[in-house]
C-alpha cells in the first residue's frame, strides 16, 4: 500500500464555505505546529493483530517529522523495508480544519511525497508479486500510482484505486487497472461532472465510472453511508450506514477504505455488500473521536460479528 505521509496541524472553527474538499498547493508553509504525524496510509494491522503483513511505499524528508513517522510505523509492526529518507524533500504536510459539525478542509503539501518513484517500485516488485491487496491513490504522482497497479494486476493481486486527490483528466488506464474504483462523492464529481449530493446521483456517478472499465464503483457519501455498483451486479446500491454524533470526519475514508482492504484480502468469501456494511460500521467509529490514525479502532475494539 502507498503511504502518503504528512505531518499536519489541526483547528476548529465554527463554518467552513464548503466541506470535504482536498486541497493541494506547491508552497513551502511555515510555523506549522505539529501535533502529530499523520499519514494517508491505509493500515489494516490494527484488525488483523499480524505484524509486518502491511508495507508502506512511501518517501519522507530526513527530519524530525520523517524520523517520527518511521517510527510510527514501526510500533505498529508494519513494515518499513521500502520507506525511504531523502534529503531533497521535507516530509509532507497536511493543515486540517474542522468545523463544530466535524467537517473538514485539508491543505497538503506534498513534500517528499512526490518522489516516490517507479525505480523504487522495481525496488519492491517481489512485495508487490505477493500481496492480497495492492491499495493506490494520488497524493504521489500519477506515473507512480499507475506504475504500481500495472505490476499489481500484472500479478494477480486486487487492486483498490482511491483517486484522492481527483483530478478531471484522469489517466484511462487507472479504470481499467482498478479492481475496485472507490472514491467520495466530491471526488466523483470532478471525475464525472456530475453533481453528487444523494445516492440517486451517486448512482448515476459509479455508472459514468464503470463504462470507463472499472470493475467495481464504489462511492462513498459520508453519514449516508456509500453507493455500489459493478460489471456483475449494474443496478446502483445503495447501502446506508448507522447515524453517529460526528466529533472529526477527517480520516474516514482512508478508515473506509482500509478496513474494505482488510475484509477484501482476509474474508474475500464475503460479499461485497457484507464488506461494504462493515467498512461503513468501522469509518463511523473513527469519526466519533478526534484526528487521522488516532482514530481508528482496534480489532479488539470492535464487536466480534465483524470478524
């Protein structure tokens, strides 16, 4: 799985002119505090309680922040064969700020990011060949993220596509590449055109999505749960999720997505529907306490039906 990695400041404010949306510069910020280290990795280590079985493809700065954040990774046994340390880059930054609701608006710095390569790909090809699930997104370059689903689905190994941050002339071939195509409904709206803000329209998103070649559209729509729809099953589906008091949304898709990796590599007898119901329980736990990885719970926090 690619880890996207960024420090990030956090800061609450009483409205916010629009919600969910993902914004990224190319500026240097300065006087940010860090709180803590965050990162768009998707870990599903915390549910499965099996170390080293997930790998972060990432590249952070040789500093403070990179240095934290290896060792992050490292107290939760995941694997840091193929993080890399540069000194041409800072780690990554993410501002994130919160509304009373729990809404949010993230501002990136992609930092050293963006130099995770192909070459360091090749580098991890053996990794890649073996994994039950290949997870990309786009907070490092196309080229790479396209590079990895190639050499994923070239193996054999399912690929779960999250194109986060959209961009509206998304390459083809990352339809045809994704296993599963799951984004939120403002990404879908840039990839589509289409306005996105109920699941009827949703439906109609995933569809424009699917004849582009993906096998399976997932939408995600925040407290109304996600849309469904694939090649086998093309009648949209729509599955809610349970209403809970929203402390911080940030985070929840990456907790959406990671637990549907996790059910797609350990439970794939499930069906899609089952995963999608439980990937919703699980992002709206996450979204009851504050921050990213913080917030995620463990498979012992969980209930036992889950698994």
């Amino acid at each position: 799985m690619f880890s996207t990695i960024q420090g990030f400041r956090e800061a609450r404010f009483s409205a916010i002119l629009k919600c969910g949306c993902l914004f990224v510069i190319n500026v240097v910020l300065t006087e940010v505090t860090f709180l803590s280290i965050r990162s768009r990795f998707w870990t599903t280590e915390a549910m499965t309680g099996s170390p080293s079985m997930q790998r972060a493809f990432s590249v952070v700065g040789k500093d403070s922040f990179g240095n934290d954040y290896i060792e992050n990774l490292k107290q939760n046994d995941i694997s840091t064969e193929f993080t890399y340390q540069t000194q041409d880059a800072a780690t990554g930054t993410a501002s994130i700020i919160v509304n009373n609701e729990g809404q949010n608006i993230i501002i990136i710095v992609a930092g050293a990011n963006l130099l995770l390569n192909t070459e360091d790909l090749r580098e991890a090809a053996k990794a890649i060949s073996r994994a039950k699930v290949m997870i990309c997104q786009l907070e490092v370059t196309p080229e790479t993220s396209l590079e990895a689903l190639t050499m994923a689905h070239s193996n054999g190994v399912k690929t779960l596509f999250n194109p986060a941050p959209a961009i509206a002339d998304l390459d083809p071939r990352f339809y045809a590449l994704s296993d599963v195509f799951c984004c939120n409904e403002t990404e879908a709206e840039i990839l589509t055109g289409l306005t996105v803000s109920s699941p009827a329209d949703a439906g109609k998103a995933a569809r424009v999505l699917l004849e582009r070649g993906c096998q399976v559209v997932i939408i995600t729509l925040g407290a109304e749960g996600c849309v469904m729809l694939s090649q086998t099953e093309p009648v949209p589906k729509h599955i809610p999720t349970e209403k809970v008091k929203a402390v911080d949304t940030t985070g929840a898709g990456d907790s959406f997505v990671g637990a549907l990796a996790f059910y797609l590599a350990y439970y794939p007898n499930l069906s899609l529907e089952e995963m999608l119901k439980r990937a919703n329980f699980i992002a709206a736990v996450s979204v009851q306490a504050a921050g990213t990885q913080s917030s995620y719970p463990y498979k012992k926090d969980l209930p036992l039906d889950l698994f």
